[in-house]
C-alpha cells in the first residue's frame, strides 16, 4: 500500500488549521501543524512533507520569509508550497510567486480549490521524481558498460601478471607484500565491477512460480554461521501457507540477502536481534526485515538506494540499489523505517498476482 502524502500546514488561525487538517485527513492525507513560522520551519525539517500550506500573515515570521529560507535551503527547497492569505490585491500574489511559492489561494477559500490545487502540485512532483529517477537509471546502466568495457579488462591484465610476478619472486623477498596488497586491491576492485555490473541483471526478470518463504530461507542462509559467529537473536515469522506468486528467483534472493548483510553490518552492539517476517496484506505479499542496529540518519533515508552512497551503518556499494531496482521491475516497492541507535525495518511488497496473468 502506498504511503499517504504527508502535509504540513503552517497558520495561526486555529479554525482554519483545524478545518484543513480535518478535510485533509478525510481524504487521504497525512498532516503536521505549526502556529507561526519559525514553528512551521522545525516542522518541514522534522516532518519532511511533501506539500506546505503556508499562512502569509504569522507571528514571529510571516509565511514570505518562510518561504524565502525553504527556497534557500537546498536540502528542502523541492517541497511545492501553496501560500494561503486574505490578500488578494495582485502584487500581493506576484510577491509570493516571485519568493518561490508555487501557488497562491486567498481566503476565504473553497476546499474543493484547495484539495485540487494540492493534488495537481503533487501529481507534478511525482512525475518529476520519475523522470528523474529514470534518467538516474539511464546514466547508471551507460556508465555501467563503461566500466565493463575500460575497467573489467585492465583489471583482469594487472591481476594475472602480479601473480606471475609473485608466483615467480625468490623465497624471502619483501615484494611478496608489496605484490600481497596489489593482489587485494585488485581484488577489491574485480568485486566492485561486478556488483556494478550485475545492477543490469535487476532489470531482467525471470519470473516463475515461487514460494516467498522459500526464497527468504535460501537469502538467509548464507549468513546462518555468521548470525551464529555473533550470537545474533534470529527471529522469523513465517506465514504457514503462504500463496505461489510469479518472481525471478535469484534475483529476489540477491534482493533479501543484500538487506540481510546490511542489516547485520549495522548490529555492533550487545543487544542484536534480526527478525525476518512474511503475510499478505491488501493484495501484496510483504517480506519485512528488521535489525537493531545503528539505524539510519533521517537526512540520509532518501539517498541510501543511491550506487556509491556511504553512510556510517552502511559502506559504499550497490546492493540497495540493485534491490530498489529489482523490487520495481516486479511492479513492488520497498520502503524503510528507521530510528537512530534503535534499528531499521525494511518492508519490501510484491503485487500478488496469478501465474496465468504474469505469463500472458
């Protein structure tokens, strides 16, 4: 299920607040309240919406000034922001278009207007975040042949002569621990091209009939000593039958075992406990992972499906990568919630849908 667009609204007028956050609940949405403005900007930075209904005439900071600092902060200066005032003289307007409002209602307004305006802004930001996210993909895939073609081959050269040299220095010498290091970074690198590269194989699915539970165990598999090693609580929840929907096997296990492996580099403290859980809830089957580790940064949420993205629970690489773009060839999504130094849940979802369906 997709999650509700969260709306902040930032307004002095207690009935109005109030009016707004009824109406907008009722249809759907999620809302956060501020009173006044320099409220109003702690809450954009705390409840990260995804719209603002921002008041012109507020205590403590008027809702141009609000706007003003939104627009410079580059880390918030994407959310759509509708200004809501009682004036309607048209300089009034273009002030607040000028400042970087996106649109602009006078009061007394009709709700109809307002839900309407609000959606379209959404609709926009969601088509550009698409595109967006395409044309990410686009340059990802163009620069992974890159790599295969001017990095895979030189690599494959320096790896088989270093050997040859090491295999050929006289017993005692100390380039045996020069070659040793060259050897590894090698080795590192031969590792990094080829996650890189497998990031292609994310969009090309097989798709079979397949038990979910059965997939889970053979991700977790892999790290069963290692959970051991650690003396790591393992928690499963598994539904007793759960139902065959069509998946590309491998590339689901690949999916489940990169979040398995961050989930577990993220636990160094005494108390680690990994719970693994599958149901089916509203059409979707859903595989959550949880962990209590170091949890992620809310600043950093948004980028840890990014290639290269490093972050102090989890090292640079490309694993949540290829899962977000497994999880979206399958027509599914993941999400995550984290707190930090309490841990993280990662809920992936597939579309349940029919082997006859999925074949046609």
């Amino acid at each position: 299920m997709a999650a509700k667009s969260r709306i902040l609204i930032i307004d002095d007028n207690l009935d109005t607040v109030e009016l707004l956050r009824k109406r907008f609940r009722a249809e759907g949405y999620d809302t956060a309240e501020a009173y006044d403005g320099i409220v109003g900007l702690e809450k954009i930075r705390e409840y990260d919406p995804d719209l603002i209904l921002l008041d012109v005439m507020m205590p403590k900071m008027d809702g141009y000034e609000v706007c003003k600092v939104v627009n410079s902060d580059e880390a918030i200066k994407h959310i759509p922001k509708i200004m809501l005032t009682a004036k309607s003289k048209v300089p009034d307007k273009v002030k607040g278009l000028e400042i970087g409002a996106d649109d602009y209602i006078t009061k007394p307004f009709d709700f109809k207007e307002v839900v309407a305006r609000v959606r379209s802004l959404l609709a926009k930001k969601l088509e550009s975040s698409e595109i967006a996210e395409q044309e990410k993909f686009t340059a990802l895939d163009h620069f992974m042949d890159e790599v295969s073609h001017e990095v895979r081959n030189p690599l494959v050269a320096i790896g088989g002569f270093a050997r040859r040299v090491k295999k050929n220095l006289p017993e005692g010498s100390e380039n045996y621990k020069h070659m040793d290091i060259i050897l590894q970074n090698v080795e590192v690198l031969e590792k990094m091209v080829h996650k890189l590269i497998s990031l292609k194989s994310a969009n090309l699915c097989y798709r079979e009939s397949s038990n979910i539970n059965e997939i889970v165990k053979n991700a977790l598999s892999t790290y069963k000593q290692e959970i051991k090693k650690r003396q790591i609580t393992l928690v499963t929840n598994f539904m007793d039958t759960p139902p065959i929907i069509c998946a590309d096997q491998e590339n689901i296990t690949m999916t489940i075992a990169h979040i398995i492996e961050n989930a577990l580099e993220a636990m160094v403290e005494e108390k680690r406990v990994l719970t693994l859980s599958t149901c089916v809830k509203e059409r979707y089957f859903e595989i959550e992972i949880s962990d209590t580790g170091k949890g992620i940064e809310k600043s950093k949420i948004k980028n840890i499906y990014d290639p290269f993205f490093s972050s102090k629970t989890y090292g640079p690489g490309f694993g949540l990568t290829f899962a977000l773009k497994t999880v979206q060839s399958h027509n599914g999504s993941i999400s995550v919630e984290s707190t930090e130094n309490q841990g993280s849940t990662f809920t992936i979802r597939l579309p349940m849908r029919s082997v006859a369906t999925e074949s046609s």
